[in-house]
C-alpha cells in the first residue's frame, strides 16, 4: 500500500459543466471536487548507482521521485559564464565534460544564451552528486542530445563511484544509454532491476566518414576551442551517424624535417588540423574515434601522422590509448617547444600545455619497421 495523495478544488460552473460533458466523476462535498491518487512505495535494491522512473505525463513520476529527495533549485547569475559556476577550474572541467558539454567556447558564455541542449548539460553538471534526484530528465531536447547525454552521464556517475542517484523521465529510448540499475514503470507498474530479467545495453554507434570539401569547415568552427581559421591546403572529412552529419576532422602535411624512426625512413608526415564533434552528439565517443580513424587511414596509406590538442579529454584519452605514443613534445609548454614558424605557431596561445602524440595503430604499425618493409614491397609489386 502506498501513499494516498488527495487535492481539492473549489468547483465552478466551468468545472461542473466539464465534469458533465466528459463524465468525470470526483469525490465531492458541495462546491468541493477533490481527486485522490495513490503512490506506490517502492522496494528498489539497497545498493545502486542509477535509478530511473519513466511513464508517460501525468502517470505520477514526479510525485513518486519525491520519495528519493528533493530535486536541487539551481540560480545561475547571467554577469558569470558558466563555468564560473563550479568553484575551481578542475571542478568545472570534469563536471561539464562528465555531461558532454565539451564545446570550451560554450563554457564561457552566460547560462542564458545557449541552446535548450547545451543549458541542460549545464544545469545536469551542477546537480550530479550523491543521492541527486533529477526529473524531466531529457524532456526538453532532442532524442540525440538525450541518448549521448545519458551515455556521457551514466559513464561519469559509476567512474566516480557516485550512488543513489534517481532520473524521472517520460522518455523510454534513453534506458539503453543511461543503463539504469533499475527502471520502474509508471504506465505498468513495474520495477525491472538490472540483471534480474534483461540487462540494459547501450546500443553501437556506427559512423561513416566521408572526404569532403574545407567549406564544410564552417558549419563546425564556431565548437572548436582554438581559432576559426583552418590552411587552404587541408585535407577534410566529415563523419555522419545514419543521416545526420555529427562530426568534422582535418590534417595536414607538416613542414620541415623530422626524423624518420629509422635508417632510411622517408614517409611523409601530416599532422592533425582540426577535428569536431557537434554539441549534440558530444560525450559518446564520436570525437576521439574519429580522430582515430583519420589517423588510421594516413598510416595505411603509407604516411606517419601526428597531433597536438590542449583539450584534456582528447589528449588524456591518447595518453591511455594503445594507439598513440607520446612525442618529445608532450606536455610541454607550447612556447619551449621550439617548433618552426608553420601557420599554427602564431594562431595557438603562447603559455598552454600540449598533449604530443603519434598515432601507431591497433598493431603499432606505424612504428614497426617490418610492417612498413612488407607494406613498401607489396606497393612496389
């Protein structure tokens, strides 16, 4: 038995006219109507990191969430960015990438003037924390923002080792993503738990990457965190989802001599110019994989290729990453690292730490020189 919740209106004419017509029938004593309504209690597992209450509007997930807490009140002061909203630099920076907010120019402008998708990010960045109840979870943005969302939020909370966190949401399509430890229903009544009848699995993400004109460049510029200027002489890729275009990458050959890994190595050398993933589609991977498959076809094609990046999820993840070796440079202050005078000397900021890597592939085949003999010998055949 759960809890009986009840309201009471004063009736009007207007009100008992619509009771009439649709023959509703309410619990009334003279020109009172009141209307009752029971809550289940539920009996979740007492260990869990996500929970999740979906149904449809009106089915009564908000008044069951209450029993998990009460959902954080957020103010947010338009004279600050965004990010000046976390305390300290770190702080900001794992919570507002932990949603997959990782457009860095987005981070500094006001809560009020960004997009419905990248607002929510935002206000889910300062709420997640032990024992957080968040309803309307992705009620106001599109299915795509939802589904990268939930996947980008559900990775940090048991990173973290964050617990009893509770969602509501009318939204079934994000379940999959979120990968509750246990869902209940509110159009079934039912309370499924993670492993007992079906384990929740997020669904693949396949990408198809096309080449494509530096044009394409402008629908990207406005996310990448450096500036909006790319070199005419780039080579350029677009990556799509299904038919949505959620992605663009660039590289370039890289100018001067840099020595080969050994005796007689002459491959040319392109290093990475840009690459971006749209604010909708941030926080599942799609950045990271990209770049690697830009990497993996210049490598196959008998090239080495190189990349710089300050943004710390791109280059904490090369550092980790079986695909990628450090350089010399990594780390470094970009202003000692006594590069040549390319194009992107001067555009970069002078004080910054740069993650340096090159990319060697699933089978370190950039850096075998038996490989690269056998590859040399079947061109030449």
């Amino acid at each position: 038995m759960g809890e009986i919740l009840t309201s009471s209106v004063q009736a009007t004419d207007i009100d008992r006219e619509i009771y009439k017509l649709f023959d509703l029938f309410h619990d009334h004593e003279g020109d009172t109507y009141t209307t009752t309504f029971e809550v289940p209690t539920l009996e979740v597992p007492q260990d869990y990191n996500i929970g999740l209450i979906v149904g449809s509007s009106g089915s009564g997930k908000s008044s069951i969430l209450k029993q998990f807490g009460e959902e954080e009140k957020l103010m947010w002061n338009d004279d600050y960015s965004i990010s000046a909203h976390f305390g300290w630099v770190d702080n900001a920076i794992d919570r507002l990438s932990a949603v997959g907010l990782n457009s860095v120019p987005t981070w500094a402008k006001p809560r009020s003037v960004v997009s419905n998708g990248e607002g929510f990010r935002a206000d889910l960045a300062r709420k997640l924390t032990y024992g957080a109840v968040i309803d309307e979870f992705t009620s106001v943005v599109n299915r795509n923002v939802a589904k990268s969302c939930s996947a980008s939020v559900a990775k940090y909370i048991r990173k973290q080792g964050l617990t009893h966190i509770v969602f509501a949401s009318c939204h079934e399509d994000i379940i999959d993503w979120l990968e509750p430890d246990w869902v209940y229903n509110t159009d079934t009544n039912q309370l499924v738990s993670r492993g007992c009848q079906r384990r929740w699995v997020r669904p693949s993400i396949k990408l198809s990457i096309y080449k494509c004109h530096r044009s394409k460049w402008e629908m990207f510029k406005k996310h990448h965190y450096l500036n909006h200027k790319i070199p005419s002489a780039v080579r350029c890729w677009i990556a799509k989802w299904g038919d949505e275009t959620v992605g663009f990458s660039s590289s370039i050959c890289l100018p001067g001599r840099i020595p080969g890994l050994y005796e007689g190595d002459t491959r040319g050398k392109w290093r990475e110019c840009r690459t971006v993933c749209l604010p909708d589609f941030q926080g599942v991977g799609i950045g990271t994989k990209l770049s690697d498959a830009i990497a993996d076809i210049h490598i196959e094609g008998g090239l080495r290729y190189f990349s710089k990046t300050s943004h710390i999820r791109m280059g904490e993840y090369r550092q980790k990453s079986p695909l990628w070796r450090a350089t010399a440079t990594n780390l470094k202050d970009r202003s000692k690292s006594g590069q040549g005078r390319g194009w992107h000397h001067y555009t970069l900021e002078k004080k910054r730490i740069c993650y340096s890597h090159e990319y060697i592939g699933a089978d370190r085949k950039s850096y075998d020189p038996k490989w690269l003999e056998v590859y040399n010998a079947s061109k030449n055949d």
